[in-house]
C-alpha cells in the first residue's frame, strides 16, 4: 500500500472536545501515528448524545478516526513517565488546555526546549496566552461573540446569531494543523523544533476577511445582512413563486442577460445598477427589485434559466439531503467505519484526495484505552509497575 503524507511523523493528542482533538485527527488521516491520551473518564464527547454506542458520541466521531487510545492518570508519578517516554519518541505534542496547566505539569517553553528539542509543541487556547482575557477559559460560542462574528451573522430581524456549526473550534482546528505543518516543514531546515501558538480568538477574527476589509477601508462597523453578501448584488437567497434560490449575478454580461429573462430592460438604464461597483453601493435598491421579480417565476423556471447561460446558483440543502445528493455521493463524503465492538460508525470524510498518497482510515475511532498494552510496548514500559499503577484502564 502506497505511503501517506506524513508516514512516520508521531503525534500525542492531549486535545479535547472538538478544537484540541481535530488536528490530530486530520494529520492521522495522512498517516501520522497519532495516540490519544486520554484522562479520568475519558474524553467528554464520548458521552455527548446522541451515540453510536455507548462512549462514542457522535460527536465525538467526528473528530477522533485515525487514532490510538490510551487511558492513563497524568496526575500520577507513572503517568508523568509515561507521557514523557510518548513525548520523547514523538515529533509533535497537542494540547488545548486551559493556558498555564501545562506548565503547571511541568511543561513550560523552557523545559520543553530544554528536554524536547526535536518536538513540534501546538498550544491552542480559547482567547490566546496574552492580554486582559489569556488565562481565560472559553468555548466556540462565548468566542464567536467576542471576535465580532455574531454580530454580521443573521439579519436585522434575528441579531445576533450563533452559527449553525462549532465554527470558532474548526477554525481553530484547522488553524492549529496548519501551524503543526509549518513547524514540521521548519524543522527539516533547523533540525528543531518549536512551540506552536494559536487560539479559537484569533482563528476566528482571521477568517472574517471581507467583513474585517470592509471595516478597515470604510471604518465603517459592517451589520448582519442575512442571507445576502455584505458587498456583492444580487448576491443571496431569494423566493420564488414556489420556493428558494441562491443566485450570484456579479458580471455585466450575466446581469444583461438577467434583467431581460426578469422583463425588466429598465434596470439596464438604471445608473445605480449600471456596473458591478455600483449595484454594490446600491445592494439595498438592487435587492430589492430583484426580489420582486424572482417571485414571479417557479423554482424550475430560474433553473433553467441559470443553468443555460451559466450563472451560479444553488439550492439551500438539509444535512441528509446535503449528503444524499448526487454530489456528495460522487465525491463520497460519507465516510463509513467499523468500530473495535463491532458497532458500524459513519462521519463527513476527509476533505482532501491526494494524487499518489491517498489518506485513508487506519483506525476507527477508538475505544477508551483500547490501545493501551501495544503502546506501552512500543515505549518499553510494559513491565513499569509504577506506570502500570497510573493506568485506568487496559483493553
């Protein structure tokens, strides 16, 4: 079988809930070696409803393929030794807790520089290690209200609004990953390692992008517009005379062709619909015209029309009918597993296709410390009674 991206690189995935576990996850899915330590009664979304079976959560499946588990008290003397032997034979450390435990464990910068040279150390942190808000704790939706995102999701009506995914813990996932990635690329040049910071704060508020340009240039704080782009007209969703649809018409040519199928030539002699630009700065007049008119014909008729002279437009999907549909199918997002007990687990795939090193699933999720005696082996502390005593559980 071909070799994967990161075919020999180990990681010890000390994450939790969903920002700390998803990088391990998706450098697992290109082939690192990725334990899971796990403590007390394990990770908290094994028991987040609803489940697979019983201490696997849905939740918690999502986030956790491709690796190994082990279940071990750090608290104690032999659990210290061991995740200093995993941290000794790895090339990367993550961990999302709570700025300041780590070191308190003894971990600091200093000492892992010192004792750890080779290592790649991720911190993730809700609000970042700095600042009036660094040794806070804080989860996805508390951080999508403090970085500004809330208030431009929504509309008007509503205010501010949450969305509809965990975005501030991918975000910071993924963020998180990218910053593992470099550091290892780094280290092939140093031979080095290095610590790697990053926060669900400052993911969040890199992503906002056009909403954070709008501001600098204009200096103007931008608002929820719901389902409509805070720039771009007609750009969003509207109601037809039997339904919904997407439409983005940003190029002279479509919109040409659009006022006429609408039957409405005036628009064409409308100076504030004359160019992109200006039906930008007149978003609110040109959407609202435009709404008038797409109810005036069925969903099946702006079909037709959209598709002929290729505009982009799209349906707003369910999450079954989003992985039902022919194109999810054809790329084959659902990604289906079957547990250690044999219970059958299925999760969004991987959202990568390599050319030559495919990712793949080595590991469903796993059971709590299902891994336990093979990686007290690798390590060559089977035999260790003061490790044997920090275990929690052997499987």
């Amino acid at each position: 079988m071909a070799a994967m991206p990161l075919s020999g690189i180990r990681v010890i995935d000390l994450g939790r809930v969903i920002a700390g576990p998803l990088g391990p996850m998706l450098l697992g899915d290109m082939g690192a070696d990725v334990i899971k330590v796990e403590t007390g009664q394990g990770d908290m979304l094994r028991q987040q409803a609803p489940s697979f079976a019983k201490d696997m959560g849905g939740y918690f499946a999502t986030a956790n393929r491709n690796k190994r588990s082990l279940h071990v008290d750090l608290r104690k003397p032999g659990g210290d030794k061991l995740l200093r032997a995993l941290m000794a034979s790895a090339d990367v450390v993550v961990e999302n807790f709570r700025p300041g435990i780590f070191d308190t464990m003894g971990f600091t910068d200093e000492v892992l520089e010192r004792d750890f040279p080779h290592l790649v150390v991720a911190r993730l942190s809700a609000f970042g290690d700095r600042g009036p808000m660094g040794h806070r704790s804080g989860v996805d939706q508390l951080v999508q209200g403090y970085s500004g995102l809330m208030s431009i999701t929504g509309s008007p009506e509503t205010g501010p609004t949450r969305s509809g995914i965990a975005v501030s813990d991918v975000m910071g996932g993924l963020c998180n990953t990218i910053g593992i990635l470099g550091a290892l690329m780094e280290r092939t040049q140093s031979g080095r390692g290095q610590v790697v910071r990053t926060s669900l704060l400052e993911a969040t508020m890199s992503m906002l992008t056009v909403q954070a340009g709008k501001y600098f240039a204009s200096q103007e704080d931008p608002v929820a517009e719901g389902n409509h782009h805070p720039s771009v007209a007609p750009y969003g969703l509207f109601d037809t005379a039997d339904g919904q649809i997407q439409i983005l018409v940003s190029r002279n040519e479509d919109f040409r062709r659009f006022a006429a199928f609408c039957g409405r030539p005036e628009w064409l002699q409308d100076e504030r619909f004359a160019t992109t630009g200006l039906r930008s700065i007149n978003k609110n007049d040109m959407r609202a015209v435009v709404a008038e008119a797409m109810v005036e014909k069925t969903t099946a008729e702006w079909l037709d029309f959209f598709i002929e002279n290729d505009i982009p437009h799209g349906p707003v999907l369910s999450i079954k009918e989003a992985f039902d549909s022919e194109q999810a199918q054809a790329l084959g997002m659902t990604l289906d597993m079957t547990a250690q007990d044999g219970t059958d687990i299925s999760v969004p795939r991987f959202p990568w296709r390599f050319g030559r090193t495919p990712a793949r699933v080595r590991y469903p999720p796993p059971q709590i410390g299902e891994h336990t005696e093979e990686i007290l082996a690798e390590v060559g502390l089977s035999d260790d009674q003061e490790v044997r005593e920090a275990l929690l559980c052997r499987k």
